[in-house]
C-alpha cells in the first residue's frame, strides 16, 4: 500500500504513560519550548507526530513498528509501577532488563536521533558519490555503460550540490532501532550502580529527549565521541519525584536507593535542559527550570566536519584527474 493511500496516524515520540509521571491528577503537564512560552497540555497530547512510525513497505502492516514499539512499553511501564508505586528497589531482573530496554528504546527513536541518523546517512551518501572513479559512479547508479563521462560528472554535481539537504526516508530511521536496540538495551543493563534518586516534592522535570549522557572531559573537549555504551554515566528523569542515575559499563557497585533535596534537583534538571531537543515537560505548579539561561534549540545534532568531507572529496578528485564535482564555492 502506497503512502498515499494510508491514513495519517498518530505517534508518540516520547512514552505517554512516562509523561504522565510528571502530570498532575487530571493529567495536566506544562511544555516549555527551549525559545518559547510555557503552557499547559495534557500527557496524551503531547511529542505526538503523524506518521513517525508508520511503514510504507508491501506486505507489512502500516502499524507493524508502533506495534512492536508498544510490547516494549507495556512490559517498561509494569516495571515503573514496581518501582514508583509499590516501591520496589533494587529492581528485580525482569523490571532491570524492561527498564534498560525502554531507556535503550527513548535513547533511540526520538527526532534528535531521527535527524542524527539522517545526517550521518547524508554524509556517507556524499562521500560515497563525492569519492567514486566516474566509472564506479556510472555503476552504482545503474547508468548504461556507454553514459558518457561529461554526463556522469554533470550527474555527480548535481547530487553534491543537494547532499547536506537531501531528504532522508524516515525508514532509514526505523531500521536504526531495529539495528541498535538490542545492544543499547545491553549496554544499560549491564551499568552499575543504578542509583534511584528520591525527592521531596514536585521538584523534577523532563524533556522530548529522556535520556541524558553524562560527559567526562575528553568528550566534552571533543577529542572521543559519547555514547550510551561509552558515557560515564546516564540520567533518567523517572517522575516529578525521582530519577534515576546509572553507573558506568562493567561496575560492579550495589544499585542503591537515596533522598536527596533541591541543590541535588537542580543539578539533574540542568542536564536535562541542555540535552533536550526543543521542549521541556513538569508538573503545574512548579517550574525546575526556573533561574535556568535557556539553551538555543540545536541545529544540529552531529558534530560533522563538513569542510573536512569537501576535502576528501577535492582530494579524491585530483588524484584521479577530474573536477570535484562540489559547488564553486567549495572549490
């Protein structure tokens, strides 16, 4: 069945029962945009996006991948219960694995990982094209053999001058999930500790992006990547109330469960602002993110050295005898 024939559904790209932990009893939850006013919406309104999810491919059921997605949040919000409600701590490790899952799961399939993907798939496409001998380019295009070489190179310009802003099939997106969850989900449960963290009141928020990577100081100073197998440490805001910190891949200290007042809050509402991706949620009433300078929201999410693709590229170029193939303005 084509796109086109399919009725537009209706996806949240962050957990509605998650959002919930942080609404109020009639389900009432402010969203703060990173450059805009805060308001009031409901749990079951918000991170929602038509068609997020949605498969477009022959003989697959359009809801397939939202059907898939939803065992993994039936099985995640039985383990929040377990531990918010009837206080259940060090999870049992049935709660341990749904849990690692769905914090694998929120990592993955939000819109900053979404345009993450699909700027390291521009990238590879470019270099792919930008890189190739005209006659590898001639065949990994499908063009006849007797294509001339002024119309291939045409063909390889045209292609570069859209790289940076081709659009990139959302299923791409899809099957990075698909691809990544089981080891993300690894990489979690295997940290030590998780440390559940206790506040008093209402004094904790959350964002469109859950899950925080807690940098050390040769990833902030940019010489190694983060990631959620590589970071030191991870932060999940759970509820209003809590949180949960998890401790570096192969620790082997005992999960623990302590209180901890304001101060502390603010700290953890601070990693949550700057890695949201353009909205913050919490609990009418409060505002966690108050005294906060607002981040400007990203333009980005990779740190691609876009000069340093051209220059591959130009290089390729020469040493095999033909133009770049980029825009002038790269040349």
């Amino acid at each position: 069945m084509s796109e086109q024939q399919n009725p537009a559904r209706r996806h949240h790209v962050v957990s509605k029962f998650y959002l919930k932990r942080f609404a109020d009893p009639r389900g009432g939850l402010m969203c703060r945009p990173l450059d805009g006013t805060a308001h009031l919406k409901t749990a079951g309104n918000l991170t929602v996006h038509e068609d997020f999810y949605t498969v477009y491919r022959d003989g697959v059921e359009p809801d397939a991948f939202e059907s898939w997605l939803r065992n993994f949040e039936t099985e995640a919000g039985k383990a929040f219960a377990a531990i918010l409600r009837d206080g259940e701590w060090p999870p049992t490790r049935e709660h341990r694995l749904a849990m690692s899952a769905w914090i694998g799961l929120q990592f993955l399939r939000g819109k900053n990982k979404r345009r993450s993907v699909a700027e390291m798939h521009r990238s590879l496409a470019k270099l792919e094209v930008g890189m190739a001998t005209t006659d590898q380019l001639r065949e990994n295009l499908g063009l006849p053999e007797d294509t001339p070489d002024d119309q291939v190179e045409r063909t390889r310009a045209e292609m570069l001058a859209t790289a940076d802003t081709q659009p990139v099939d959302h299923h791409v997106h899809l099957a990075s999930i698909e691809d990544v969850l089981e080891p993300a989900t690894q990489a979690v449960f295997d940290r030590r500790p998780w440390v559940l963290i206790d506040f008093p009141s209402n004094a904790i928020g959350t964002s469109d992006t859950p899950v925080t990577l807690i940098r050390d100081d040769a990833a902030t100073a940019g010489i190694r990547g983060v990631g959620i197998a590589t970071a030191p440490e991870l932060y999940v805001p759970l509820s209003a109330r809590a949180g949960l910190s998890i401790g570096r891949v192969g620790g082997t200290d005992q999960d623990v469960r302590v209180s901890r007042g304001t101060d502390f809050a603010r700290r953890l509402n601070q990693y949550t602002l700057h890695t949201a991706f353009k909205e913050l949620y919490y609990h009418p009433g409060t505002d966690p993110f108050t005294g906060f300078d607002m981040p400007t929201p990203r333009q980005q999410e990779m740190r691609i050295l876009h000069e340093q693709i051209n220059e591959w590229i130009e290089s390729a170029a020469r040493s095999q005898g033909r133009a770049s193939g980029l825009p002038p303005s790269h040349d």
